[in-house]
C-alpha cells in the first residue's frame, strides 16, 4: 500500500505588494539550510528584468546561500510572458512548464522553498488566485503574509482571514500566517486576533515594522539618481538611515547630523563635505552612510585631493539635478534586499528568527504529507514514468487525424516508441492533406498483409484458436484485420501494448485480446476504470465501459483491480462501492447486490479501506458523509468510485466529463496479461495522447 508522500516544499505568499516577503524567504531559508543537506529554490512567477540582467530576488538567496542552481532554472516565467500567455487562453501551458520546472528542482534538492510573485505593475490584480492555482498544482502547503502597516487591526486581520480561507477552498493546505510590518505595542493583539477562527494547528507569527529594512542603500540611490560615484565604491552598500540638507553653515549642519545621516548637499559647498567626513570619524559624532553632491557640481582639485589623502571615506556620489528633485527622489526609493547588502539580509534573518515560531514551523513541514494528488501533477508524473522506461506501442488505426496528430506530440516529448498499422503512402498523404509535421522516420509503419510476420501471427492464431473451429484460412483472414494484428504484436512480444478505439467498437479492440492475450491468472474479470482529472482532485471510476450487469462477486473483483491499479499510478485506494442508499438504510436486490460486494471485498483484501453501500453525495462530501456514516474512513473522501453496472457508470462519467470539463483518460483495462486499452470514437488528440502514456506505464510493471 503506497503511504502519503511526504511534503517537500513551501509555498510563501502575499496578499498584496509590499509585503515584506523578501523578510520569510531569507528567514526560512536559512531555518531549512539547518534541517536539510540540499534546500532550493523556485519563483513561478518573476518581474520582467532587462536583457542581460537577472531577478533581484533570485539572485540574492542564491549568491547568500551558495546554492547550486542556475538562474535560469530558477524560474518559469516572467509577468509580461504570463499575461500574454493567459490573453492568449494557454493556462494550461502556464501550469504545465511551472509543473516542469519545480520538479526538476524537487529532484535535486531534499526541500525546496517556493516564492509566490509580488503583485507589482500590469496584470498584478489576478496574482492572487495565480499563486493558489500555483501552489495547488505544485501539491505543496502554504504560508500566507499580509503587510499591517498603514492597517487597523480589523482590516489586517479580514486580508489573512480571507486569504486563509481561498486557499482552503482551493485544497491548499495554509500552515502558517504571517502579519508582517505590524506595530510592535500590537503584536501580540494581532497575533490573539488572528488566531480566533483559524485551525488551531496554524502557526500565527506577527513581526514588528524594522524602519531600517526600509532605508536604501547608497548603491540603490546611486542606480535612481544615475549618479556618478567619486569616492568610498567599498562602501556603496551601507544603508542612508535618514537624509538631510546641507544648505546652513557648517557649525550649525552638524547638530543635525544622525547615526547613518546620509548628506546632500550643493557639489560646492566644500565646507559640508569636510565638515561631514570629518564628523564621521569623531567619536563625539554620529557616523554618515554618505554625502550626494548635487547640481552636477564637483568639489575642486584641491578639495578632491585632500579627500583622496584621507584613510577611509564614505560613498561620495555626484548628481545632475538639484538639490530638491534629489531629495524628493530619493524619498521615493521603495528598498529592496539584494545580494551584496549582507547587513540587510542579516536583519532580515534575525527579525525572522526573533519573532517566528521557527520550532512548530518546522515540524510542521517536516510532518506534513500531501493529501492526494492533483491532475496536473498527475500528468507530469504519467509522462515522467513514461520517459524513464520506454516502451513500444501499437496504433492500429494509422489513418486517422487524432491518432496521426497524438502521435506526433508523443514522439515530440520522446515517451513512447510508436507502430502504426496501414499503408505508409495513404499515411503520407494523410499526413501532407492535414499539414502534420510527423517525422516518419522516428515511428514504425507497418501494413499487415505486407508483413513479414504476416503468416507467423496467422499460424499462431490458428493454433490458439482451433479448438474453436478456426481454420488456417480464417486466421489469415482475421490476422488482415488491424486489431488482429496488433493484438498479436503484443501477444508475441513485438510491441509492449496496444491502444484502439478511436474508429472501432470497444468489442473489436477488446475481443481479440479476450481471445489470446487473456486475464491474470489471479482475475476472473476484466474491467475497466477512468481516471477522472477534476479540477482539484483525480478519482477513480469503475467499470464504465465493459460489463453491464456485473454480480456481487464480479463488482468485487472490479473493486480489487481497480485498487491494484490505483495503487501503481500513485493514488492510495478508498473506494465506494456506489448504490441508491448509504449504509444499513436501504432494502433491494441492487443494494443488496453491492452489500454483498462490499462484504467479499472486505474478507479477500482486508487492507482495503472501503464503504457500501454508499451514495454519491456520502462518498465525496465530508459534512455528507459524516452525517450519513459518520464511522467511515471513506465517507466523504473516496476516491475510487465503483458503480453498480454500465448504464450508470458510463453515463455519470460521461455527465462529470462534459459538465465539469473534466480530463477523462480511459478507459484503461484490467485484468488482461498484457495491456490492450480501448478509445471512446467520440475521443480527442489529448485523450490519445493520455491513453497511450498510461499503456506504458502498465507494461512497465509486467
């Protein structure tokens, strides 16, 4: 029985610019850094940055941690590459590449730290449901941070409460909440308040407002400003505590001087420049962060010379404009944290770690688990498993459009070695007719009468099948029939598996491997199941294709396989056997037939976790199935859903795919000993494409 996995990642996310992010993710990373051998590091989503440069944010805990990891591989998209991509409808590929790029990092490291996007600039208004949708995808848990300042508590607390309550809704898992930037007399208020309505399990931190985070750098005024740095380079990192205007005499200049002051001044008043290098080296004066020169003046020679004798200066920086506009723009720097201001990352860590409860944090994600799987994962995981172990499948319906075009997206991801059956001139001009860039020379095409297996496979036939008064003729005859003939690719070990349906009956793909290929030995049955990719969850519905009328021992047995293969695609079984009635309620021979059923089940294959009968409603949702069964491991959380015969499995899992928009991959046959699975005629590319990857899998584990 496959066990939960266990969480690998943290999702950091706010509700609103500004929120101090920069503060959790410096804080946890160095918190992890002393858990784990390996910690990484992903952004979905990054601001758009010039060419030749690189994210801020990525660049700092990557250079400060030391961690080895490219840049590049860091992050997914930018923000003007994901609004365009949304205007354009392709959301799917948004999540797609973010699934593709996290999992990589997942693979190489023992935890990975993920940063939401920082609601900045065009599109920043649907950010917040991006970064739940990214966070659900990824199936990792959350820490939600919201900016107080500038809040009543009242207003501070309503943002968590509702951020809190979006991700619940959406299936994340919310660990921690985080007010960030609060007044300090409030902590421990907001934090009480914050509390009230929120699982007791959730750690609620409040962290005071540290007006120095706030504070620029010399670097960062220089980069705004474009000025020009005259003296003290070395320095260009210290952090302008608070700025003032030299424009009085000296003596009167220096009474106003601050600890960290950073001096600006007209480029010609030499006597506030020497006066204020002269007062950072005193010990009867605070020390300055820097001096900007403004007006584009520059001190003269004499003066310059007489700062370049001096032992140590602080940054002097010329600008152009005036000593207004310099001012002015500089109040309007927003600071940010980057690699080289090793003071501001070291604040940020201290004020994580002071008022965090960096203890219960992590063993809550240490111990958490994921609950499920979502479909996009389980895709990505579909298509990895797939890649790791190629194998050979056969297509028997060559000509058509779907099968032509999914073929070309599964030789494009390299996941699968194809065969398709028919005539190699009708398949070119198909091909050219419907502009479908298939690279003929990376699939096998193979027209059955022309094989030179052709009379073998026949003689075959005839031998299994004599004893049912087959004749040499009529297993030539039969063998020119493509679902004969692929049926026996795979029976002879030729190909790994077999997908059809797209063109023929359920009964022509599946007869001839009833006929040959035949069932486990340990199956009385064979079956079928789809798994039903729902917004926020992948279930499991059986038998919706093959068996109309099945009796108690038969729903079992589909019960049990439909375990089994739950099981090997990573989804650990609880199963509802489905009926009018829940529990002891109702009376009938159909209920009665899945009360049976429920009851075999539960003597061969104790392990199992199952209810039934058991209503659709009591089987899926929680207060429901409290209510209903309140005793039930299942209740309210099944996710294999066995239905009582064909009408009504076939036409609820046609209901949910059509009204729900669900991903329906199937139906995917059991209990044969070789995989060979069948395609509704109404089926499209994807569901090709899905069928065929889910083939290869099952003949990995043969």
């Amino acid at each position: 029985m496959n066990k939960k996995a266990t969480n690998k990642a943290i999702y950091i996310a706010t509700t609103e610019p500004n929120s101090g992010k920069s503060i959790i993710s410096l804080g946890l990373m160095q918190l992890l850094l002393g858990k784990a051998a390996k910690v990484g590091y992903f952004r979905p989503i990054v601001d758009d940055f010039k060419a030749g440069e690189i994210d801020n944010h990525i660049n700092t805990v990557i250079t400060y941690f030391n961690l080895d990891l490219k840049f590049e591989d860091a992050y997914a998209f930018t923000r003007s590459e994901v609004i365009k991509m949304k205007n354009e409808d392709n959301d799917d590929k948004i999540i797609s590449k973010i699934i593709d790029k996290y999992k990589d990092i997942e693979e190489r490291f023992d935890f990975v730290l993920v940063e939401g996007s920082s609601f900045v600039g065009e599109g920043s208004i649907i950010e917040f449901d991006i970064n739940v949708l990214i966070a659900k995808n990824l199936g990792v848990p959350a820490i939600i941070i919201a900016n107080g300042r500038g809040k009543t508590i009242e207003e501070l607390v309503g943002n968590l409460h509702m951020a809190f309550d979006s991700f619940k809704d959406k299936g994340v898992e919310v660990l921690s909440v985080i007010a960030n930037k609060v007044d300090e007399d409030q902590q421990a208020l907001i934090v009480s308040e914050i509390e009230k309505n929120l699982p007791s399990g959730t750690i609620v931190n409040a962290i005071p407002l540290n007006p120095t985070l706030a504070n620029p750098s010399i670097k960062e005024i220089v980069e705004v400003l474009n000025a020009e740095v005259l003296f003290g380079e070395e320095h260009i990192n210290n952090q302008a505590g608070n700025y003032s205007v030299g424009a009085m005499q000296l003596p009167n200049y220096l009474t106003h001087l601050k600890d960290n002051a950073l001096v600006i001044t007209p480029g010609d008043r030499a006597d506030i420049v020497l006066g204020a290098l002269q007062a950072n080296i005193s010990d009867n004066y605070p020390s300055i962060s820097g001096i900007v020169l403004t007006g584009g003046l520059k001190p003269e020679d004499s003066i310059i010379k007489l700062i370049e004798g001096l032992s140590d200066v602080v940054p002097i920086i010329s600008a152009k404009r005036g000593t207004f506009s310099v001012t002015n723009c500089i109040g309007t720097i927003k600071s940010q944290i980057y690699a080289e201001n090793t003071q501001k990352i070291l604040t940020s860590i201290k004020d994580f770690e002071k008022h965090v409860k960096s203890d219960a944090l992590v063993e809550r994600l240490i111990t958490f688990e994921t609950n499920g799987v979502t479909p996009r994962m389980f895709q990505y995981n579909l298509l990895k498993r797939a890649r790791l172990n190629k194998k050979h499948i056969v297509l028997p319906e060559g000509l058509d459009e779907r099968i032509l075009r999914a073929t070309k997206q599964l030789i494009d991801v390299d996941a699968v070695n194809i065969t398709l059956l028919g005539d190699k001139k009708q398949i070119e001009d198909k091909l050219l007719a419907l502009d479908i860039e298939l690279d003929l020379n990376r699939v096998s095409i193979i027209n059955p009468i022309e094989s030179e297996h052709f009379e073998a496979y026949a003689n075959t036939l005839y031998e299994l099948r004599k004893h049912k008064n087959v004749n040499l003729a009529m297993a030539k005859d039969l063998m020119e029939d493509v679902s004969y003939f692929g049926t026996m690719m795979v029976h002879k070990g030729d190909a790994d598996g077999m997908v059809s349906g797209a063109v023929h009956t359920t009964q022509h793909t599946i007869l001839p491997a009833l006929q040959f290929i035949k069932t486990r030995p340990e199956t009385s049955i064979v079956s079928s199941i789809f798994f039903m990719c729902l917004e926020d969850r992948v279930s499991v519905y059986g038998d919706c294709a093959i068996n109309p009328n099945p009796n108690s021992e038969q729903l079992a047995e589909i019960a049990i396989s439909s375990a089994a293969t739950s099981i090997a695609f990573g989804i650990e079984p609880k199963i509802a056997m489905l009926s009018y009635s829940s529990g002891s309620s109702g009376v009938g021979e159909d209920v009665e037939r899945v009360r049976k059923a429920t009851e075999i089940i539960k003597s061969k294959r104790s392990d199992l976790k199952v209810e039934g009968p058991i209503q659709y409603d009591a089987a899926v949702d929680i207060k429901v199935g409290k209510t209903k069964l309140p005793n039930s491991e299942v209740a309210g959380q099944a996710n294999v859903f066995i239905f009582p015969d064909l009408n009504t499995g076939n036409n609820t899992y046609k209901a949910v795919q059509r009204e729900t928009k669900a991903l329906a991959i199937g139906p995917i046959i059991q209990g044969l000993n070789k995989p060979v699975n069948d395609l509704s005629r109404g089926c499209t590319t994807d569901d090709i494409f899905n069928t065929v990857i889910v083939t290869v899998i099952q003949a990995q584990g043969l």
